[in-house]
C-alpha cells in the first residue's frame, strides 16, 4: 500500500510538466510564425 501512494503523485507531476513545456513550445512555435508571416508580408508591401 506504501509503495503504491509513493508512486501515484509521479505520473501526475509528470503530465503537469509536459503539459507546460508543450504549452511553451506552442506559444513559441506561434511566435515564430506569426514574425515570420509579418516579415513576409512587408516584403510584399516593398
């Protein structure tokens, strides 16, 4: 029974991290598109 309440809080913590790093690789990845296309876009004005 020990072993078991030892084990369980693991895989939580563990999909609460990846969660926040997917979420700061998203925002980032947006980021980047989103300067990239504004970039393109005043090379087409030019």
């Amino acid at each position: 029974m020990i072993p078991d309440f030892f084990q369980s809080p693991e895989p939580v913590i563990h999909i609460g991290l990846w969660k926040s790093i997917v979420g700061l690789v998203i925002v980032l990845f947006a980021t980047f598109v989103g300067v990239e296309v504004r970039i393109g876009n005043e090379d087409d004005e030019h």
